[in-house]
C-alpha cells in the first residue's frame, strides 16, 4: 500500500528551521519524524511552499524537535507557521514574535510555510 507523506516547515525557539515529516493515515496527518534542515534546503525541496489543512497528531515513534526534544507543536495564529511547543499556556511564535494562548495541538489546523 502507497503512504502519502510530505514535510512541513517548523521554528525551534533556538531559531533553528527543521522539517516535520507528515503521513496521511485515513483522514488524519501524523507527525512521525522530524529533522534538521537549513534555509536553502527547505527553499530548494519546497518545503516553505507547502500547506495543510486538517487534523494533525503524532506517532508514538516521532522523536520530536532535532533541536529541543519538543514532541509537541502548534501554529500561530498570525502566521500560520508551527513552533515547538513546550507545554505552557502562554506561547510565542518562533516565525513571527506573535504571542497568544495555547489550545489543542490534537485538532483541524491550516499549516503553512515559507517566509524565513
């Protein structure tokens, strides 16, 4: 059976791109791997093009944030880009400053790149 898989761009508080690789599993996307990545790279593979849209969870094998161990994310609500998130209710866009309040990383999002 095919696997449908892409990668979405996150922002490590250490001001560290990586990349975020997604699985369809029925109608779900699942976070199942994450790795470093540079600028040029994710620019060169598209990666700061892509965009998604549904609900997102993580494997219990996804090992998290090559910079943090951060296994959780979650997507600003100005930018539409995911950051690391470390479990607080209190969280600060690691794209664009932006600063709100954490819900659920376990529900419909719109996931998006670029703009480094």
């Amino acid at each position: 059976m095919k696997k449908t898989a892409s990668v979405i761009l996150a922002k490590c508080a250490k001001d560290k791109i990586y990349g975020i690789r997604i699985e369809k599993r029925e109608n779900d996307w699942i976070r199942t791997w994450a790795f470093p990545l540079k600028e040029d790279m994710a620019e060169k593979e598209g990666f700061d093009k892509t965009s998604f849209t549904g609900n997102f969870y993580t494997d219990e094998e996804y090992p998290g944030c090559p910079y943090c161990g951060a296994k959780k994310c979650f997507v600003c609500g100005n930018c539409g880009k995911v950051s690391c998130y470390d479990g607080t209710d209190r969280v600060v866009c690691n794209w664009c400053g932006s600063r709100g309040t954490a819900s659920s990383d376990s529900s419909t999002m719109d996931v998006s790149g670029g703009g480094f």
